[in-house]
C-alpha cells in the first residue's frame, strides 16, 4: 500500500508546494479568465442583485430609490389587472408553440437525415429562413397576413373562405398568427440542427439488428429512433419553454401588444412598467418573480425527465 501511494504524485507538485512553472500556469489561466470573470460579476450577478434590491422600492431612476419592502410583490398579485392575464397569455403562447416547434423540427430532422440526393441543399432552404432578422420576418409576415391585400387571406377567399381570419389584428388570431410566424423561422434552424446532430449519433447498428428482426420503418421510428432521440428532445424542450416564456420582440414590433392587449405577454408588460412608465422598482419585481418562475419550470422539468429520458449506454 505504501508503495502505490508513493507512486501517486501529483505533477508539478513538490512537498505540496506548487512548482515555478505551475504557479506561472496558474497565473495565466486566471489572467485569461479575467474578463470572464469581470462580465459575470459585472454584467449579471451586480446588476442581478441591484434589480433584487429595487424590486423592494419605489424607484424611477430621475430620483432615489425609496424603501417599500414587499409592496410592489403585493401589488403584482393583487392590484395589477394586467399581470395574471400576461402571464396566462404567456402560457398560452410557450404551451403551443414550443411542443409545435419542438415535434416540427424533430420529424422535419427525420426527414433530412435520410440519404437523398441534393440533401445539403433542402437542409440549407429549410435552415435560411431562420438567418432572417426577426424585425424583417414580423414586416414580411405583416403583409403576408394582411386584412385586405395579403396573399395568405386572398388564397383563402379564392378557396371559397368568405370570411378569413383576422390575424394580427384579430384578438382571437392574434397569438396563433405569431405562433405561426415563429414556426417559419424556427422548424428549420438551430432546433433542427440539434436534432440531425442527435440521430447521428444513434449507432446504425441498432437499425441493423431492427431489420434483421423484421422491423419496418414505422417499428425503427418508434422502437429505436424516439427513445434514443429522447435527451434531444428534452434538451431541446428546456431550451424552447425558457425561450418561449420570454416572448417579446415578435408581439412588440407586430402588434404593440394588440389588439387590446391580447398579445401583452409577460415580457412586453415588464417592459412597458420599466422604460414606458419608468416604475424601474415594480419592473424589477416582475422580473425577479419571472425568473423563479422559468427556473422552477426548468427544475420541474429535470425531475420529469428521469421517467422518459433514455440515455443509451448510460
């Protein structure tokens, strides 16, 4: 036994006492870790526990910040009329749209992984759209789901639809109409990226011995694609419901939260209080209410993922 401990030297060490050439490493590698570190402190934990100390006063940053404690939570909960109905539109937009998004851009994957001819250029057009500003995607889609003169509602009346939806300006198609937006910009970019990355790493093997069991390619999707593609997919989930919770630049450059606020999501709501109102102490309170809520769900859904996340070879 004393033996192989004295063979287990760390190296660079001498007695415990670092070597020259490793403190001079280690000064080099927390020298290159500076300027992360100076952001992180900087850039998140300072102002992170700045806005947690304005959540608990009155503040509008022309004058100084008054002490209320809890008033502006008590107030979130009890006497904003807009802060219930925001976070359920919230909901609502995450709740549709990602699982669309995520299923989308999984079988649309399925589909560009097979081996075709020309699949580097259908994998490129379905990735472009996902390069377009999302300022330029809310214009074209403006147009595209105009009332009077859009192609999409002109089609539709070509058809036979004698009544189209409203879309933007409709309250009831007014979150749908953005849903549909994102999923353009969406099913074909990172998400689907992810997802190619993910079943080329599933061994072919596996679908070798399925086919020698007779499996056809419905039993391969079901038996040997999904479960292994299952750690993308929640990745991929977590990923789309904290993305999805933050909705804001679509609904604020379309509709400015209209039609009568019907697209005032949580996030364009924070906004209004803190650079429209300049109520920057309540702004903060939402905030910080919203961030336990996303890493809540975030949690919730790490917990969840035990009973359907199959890790091959784990």
């Amino acid at each position: 036994m004393a033996t192989l401990t004295s063979r287990l030297k760390v190296p660079g060490m001498s007695g415990g006492l670092l070597t020259t050439r490793q403190r001079r490493e280690n000064f080099y590698g927390y020298l290159f870790l500076t300027p992360w570190l100076l952001g992180f402190f900087g850039l998140f934990i300072g102002p992170g526990l700045g806005s947690f100390y304005f959540s608990l006063t009155k503040y509008d940053v022309l004058s100084s910040p008054q002490w209320i404690g809890l008033d502006n939570y008590i107030t979130m909960f009890t006497d904003d009329p807009l802060f219930w109905t925001s976070l359920g539109r919230t909901f609502y937009y995450a709740g549709l749209g990602v699982p669309l998004g995520v299923i989308g851009s999984m079988f649309l994957a399925i589909l560009l992984n097979a081996k075709l001819r020309g699949l580097a250029t259908y994998r490129t057009l379905f990735f472009m759209p996902s390069l377009v500003p999302i300022v330029a995607s809310v214009v074209l889609w403006k147009w595209l789901l105009n009332d009077d003169f859009g192609i999409i509602n002109q089609t539709l009346n070509d058809l036979g639809w004698s009544d189209p939806p409203g879309w933007f300006g409709d309250r009831r198609w007014a979150i749908p109409s953005l849903i549909l937006m994102g999923l353009w910009q969406g099913l074909g970019g990172t998400r689907m990226i992810i997802f190619l990355a993910g079943l080329q790493g599933i061994p072919e093997t596996l679908y070798e011995a399925a086919s020698i069991d007779g499996a056809n390619a419905y039993h391969k999707l079901l038996h040997v694609t999904l479960p292994l593609l299952t750690p993308t997919i929640f990745f991929n989930m977590v990923l789309g419901v904290i993305g999805g919770l933050q909705v804001f630049t679509a609904a604020f450059v379309a509709t400015e939260g209209g039609p009568g606020f019907a697209t005032t999501f949580y996030s364009l709501h924070l906004y209004r209080h803190a650079f429209d109102y300049w109520n920057m102490g309540y702004a903060s309170a939402l905030a910080w209410f919203f961030a336990i809520v996303i890493v809540s769900l975030t949690i919730w859904q790490l917990r969840l993922s035990r009973r359907w996340v199959f890790y091959y070879g784990g």
